[in-house]
C-alpha cells in the first residue's frame, strides 16, 4: 500500500538523519566501531565492522514500522543483528525505548557511560521527519499487509561509512568511493512470491556546505504491483548524453544505441573485466556499495551493474530491484543468465527475496549466489548478454 511507501520514506529520512549525525564527530565515531561476530562477517572482507549507526538505524525502522503498521515487525528483516558488547564485557540489545530519557540511558550502557554522545543521538533517533513526494501523493494503492515481507540494509558500504572520504572526485557523476557511495536500502517484497514490491534507497550524503560541513542527501523510491509502475524520476530529466530523457521510457534512442556502460566491483573477476572492456570500451567504472552501484543504474548514470560473485545479499538488491522494476528493468541472476537460451524465450532468471539459500549458514542463506545483472531496459540487457556472452572465455559460462 502507498500508506507504507510513504512511511518507509519518512522513516529512511530519519535513518539519514542518524547517519549524517553519527559523522559529525571523528572522535565519537571511533566508539562506534564494533568487529562482527564470524557468523555475520562478509567473507568479501578480511575485516568487517558493525557499527551503533547500523543497529541504531535498522531499529529505527523496524520500531517505527511496528508503531505504525502493528503487526509488520515481525517480517522487517536486515543485516544487523541487535546485539552490543561494551567495554565493561556486558551484552546489551538495542531496543528504542519510548522515551528519549530512556534511549539515552540504553545507549549510554552501549557507549561505556558517554552520557554526551547519548543525548545527541538519543534526540535525533526521537526527532520527528516529514518526508512528502507529490508523486506519490497522488496514487492509493492497496496491498494486504500480510503478505509483505521488509529487507533492511541499514548503512550500506560500511567500510565507505567509516573511512568518512568526503572529498573524492566523481568519474562522470559516479563516485569510485567516499561517503557519496553510503546508502540505506529498504526494499518491500511479496512474501509468497518473492517479487519486490516498493523501494527506497536514501543517499545520506550527497553534497556537503563547505561552510558548515554538513550534509545533504537525497532520497529515490519505487513501486511496481499489479500494472501500476511509479517512481520518483518519473518526471526527472537527465542532461547525459546518449541516455533516456525520461529515465525508464523504453522507446527512447537511446535503447538501441550499441554503446554499453557499466559500473562494477573493483573485486571483478578479471575474466568479466576483460570481456567487459571488449563490450563496454571505456565506460567502465569501479565503485564502492552494492547500494550505489545499483543506484547508478537506477539515475541513469550507466546500463549496467554487474557482479560475478555471491557477495551481495537479499538486502543489498531488493530496494533497487523494486525501483528498477517500477522503471521498466529489474536484476537478474548472472550465471542463470549466462546457462539460459534467449532463442527459446526463456523468462530472464529475476532474484527472488523469499527463499534462502538450500545448505548455507550465516549471511550466506541470503547471499545472491549466482551473481547479479541489474540494468533499466529489458531490449538493451539482451543485447549486452548476447555480447556480455560472445566475449567470455567459453570456460566462464560453463561455471
């Protein structure tokens, strides 16, 4: 239902909020930085960290969720687990409190006794947001409750999160890495079928005051159910070259030019690299995020997102698939896409949100194992797989 829609647009507004408030300090941020557990830890890092800002994020939402949909909590999922350990060795779980007296005494327990830091978080995870879209404003749409199933990724790139880069340079409006590259993803799916729903994936920072070193984000939603395809770049213009000037408009010239370009991992397969770079010349591009990279295509900024590894999760994908979807793309599995045969109509091999991987433990019962393709014209995606294909060695499609 839009009802929801709009209130996962205010509730990632307030995650931003806690987000951008968690950087102010240098020294406050240090506190924050607690290694995962082995069970949660990406195999993609040596190193992976879980942060205050993450949990205090993903809770807000849940929270905020149950308080206005009673009932909803209970299928809001996500990266974090709850879970805080302070100096002192005492285990404390994260739970908003109904007053802001009370967080701050919670947190104040996670961060060993800095009433300080307390209080300044306590008050921006209370601190009420109004977030409206007149685009959304004028559809209803009804979607039974109980059928809906939530993927939180409360801070997205985390590593890019803590490293706190605020001054790198763009590559044709895309960022290789910085603070631009952190997201949250919240993405709505059915829970019968596994197709996403709605999404939203709020930018926290975006461009920063020189001034006053703060930070504006900007915030992207989507929402595809029953023939009812919506977003919010459905009036946006883009000014780049060669691309669609109604972002998802699929009749454009654009779907038929034979220039492809992608964003990618800079841990690529050297394999998909060099094949790329045969499709895609160029107009390659290295960035931080799952989140990111997916948002990329979303603005239009390049065709494709491509990641041969099982490194992405259900969480990372679901809010830019659902966008995507409402835009006329999706996100595919690439190894299904690379074993199909499009001569015999096969339907393209979309992810799925509701089943866990068959035997996996940990985060990887929601890895996307196959690997992801995610792009905004079906028309173009077949064409780049048909090139994406002639270009591989013919050992890499048979893996």
């Amino acid at each position: 239902m839009s009802d929801i829609l709009r209130e996962l647009l205010r509730v990632s507004e307030k995650a931003a909020n806690i987000a951008r408030a968690c950087r102010q300090q240098e020294a406050l941020f240090q506190l924050l930085i607690e290694e995962k557990k082995e069970g949660e830890k990406n195999k993609k890092f040596a190193v992976d960290f879980k942060t205050l800002a993450d949990v205090l994020v993903q809770e807000v939402i849940k929270q905020n969720m149950e308080n206005k949909f009673p009932g909803l909590e209970k299928n809001i999922f996500g990266e974090e687990s709850n879970e805080f350990t302070n100096d002192l060795g005492e285990k404390i779980t994260l739970r908003l409190c109904s007053t802001e007296e009370e967080t701050v005494e919670l947190l104040s327990k996670v961060l060993n006794g800095n009433k300080l830091a307390s209080e300044a978080l306590a008050k921006v995870v209370h601190q009420d947001v109004a977030f409206t879209d007149p685009t959304l404003d004028s559809i209803e749409i009804h979607i039974p409750q109980d059928s809906l199933g939530i993927w939180v990724d409360p801070i997205d790139s985390t590593y890019q999160y803590i490293k706190g880069f605020a001054d790198v340079k763009s590559n044709q409006g895309i960022f290789p890495c910085g603070l631009q590259c952190v997201t949250v993803l919240v993405g709505v799916y059915d829970r019968q079928t596994g197709v996403p729903l709605m999404g939203v994936i709020n930018q926290p920072f975006v461009s920063q005051d020189l001034n006053t070193l703060r930070w504006k984000g900007q915030c992207y939603w989507g929402l595809s159910y029953m023939g009812t395809n919506i977003h919010s770049l459905q009036h946006a213009t883009s000014a780049r070259s060669g691309h669609e000037t109604q972002p998802g408009n699929t009749s454009s010239e654009a779907e038929f030019s034979p220039h492809f370009s992608a964003v990618i991992s800079t841990s690529e397969k050297e394999t998909i690299k060099a094949a790329l770079s045969r499709v895609c010349g160029d107009s390659i591009f290295g960035a931080a995020g799952a989140g990111y990279k997916s948002l990329c295509v979303v603005q239009g900024l390049v065709d494709i997102y491509i990641f041969s590894e099982d490194t992405t999760f259900k969480w990372d994908s679901c809010a830019a698939h659902a966008i995507l979807r409402a835009m006329g793309g999706g996100i595919v599995d690439l190894k299904e896409c690379l074993e199909r045969n499009p001569e015999t109509g096969l339907e393209l091999p979309q992810l799925v949100y509701h089943v866990e991987n068959k035997g996996a433990t940990g985060v990887d019962r929601w890895a996307n194992k196959g690997g992801l393709i995610a792009y905004r014209s079906r028309k173009r995606l077949e064409t780049f797989l048909s090139l994406l294909i002639q270009n591989l060695e013919p050992a890499e499609t048979q893996t």
